[in-house]
C-alpha cells in the first residue's frame, strides 16, 4: 500500500503539537512538529508509540513498512528523509527511542 493510503488508516493527529523522541539518558534526541512536511511523520511515530510503547527495531520495521515507498527513496537516497533514516538506524544500531507527545494548548 502506498504511504498515502498508510496515512489514512492511522489515527489522527491534530491534538499534538509535536513528539520528542528520547534515548536513554532521558535526552531529546529529536523533535517531530505537527506541520507542513512533518505531519505524516508524526502521525507514524505516534502510531508506532501507540502499537509498542517505544521506537525499537521491531517497531522501526513496522514504520519502513507504512512509510511505504518513501522508505525505497531513503534507502536510496541517504539524508534526504532524516525521520526515516532514523528507523534505519534504530534497527541496525538495536537502539530503542522513546516517545513524549507534546499537545497542542
């Protein structure tokens, strides 16, 4: 399924303002708004939260598979989709995130 028709089966988003995403130490190692660019990214983050409670390499799998054929591009194509090269990096590294959803106010 394209990532297009992913979107449309994940829950909605517009109650975030963004996600943090945390390594071990606790530290933001990188945030996700909710805006033009972002948004469908952050709708996958959250739903991989969601699904298995923090970003790991099973969970980061399941994010290359709904992030569909722009995943084969960032495969391609290194540093052009940096929210997926993270999931990359999390399955080859056996690295774990996890997830702070910040709200919109």
């Amino acid at each position: 399924m394209a990532f297009a028709d992913n979107l449309k089966q994940l829950p909605k988003v517009s109650h975030l303002a963004a996600l943090n995403l945390l390594d071990a130490n606790d530290a933001i190692v990188a945030s996700i708004e909710n805006k033009p660019g972002q948004a469908g990214s952050l709708a996958v983050y959250n739903h991989l939260a969601q699904l298995y409670g923090a970003i790991g390499p099973e969970a980061a799998k399941k994010g290359l598979e709904l992030f569909a054929e722009h995943a084969d591009d960032a495969r391609a194509n290194p540093g052009r989709h940096p929210n997926i090269d993270r999931l990359i990096g999390l399955i080859e590294r056996r690295e774990t995130l996890r997830v702070k959803q910040v709200f919109e106010v």
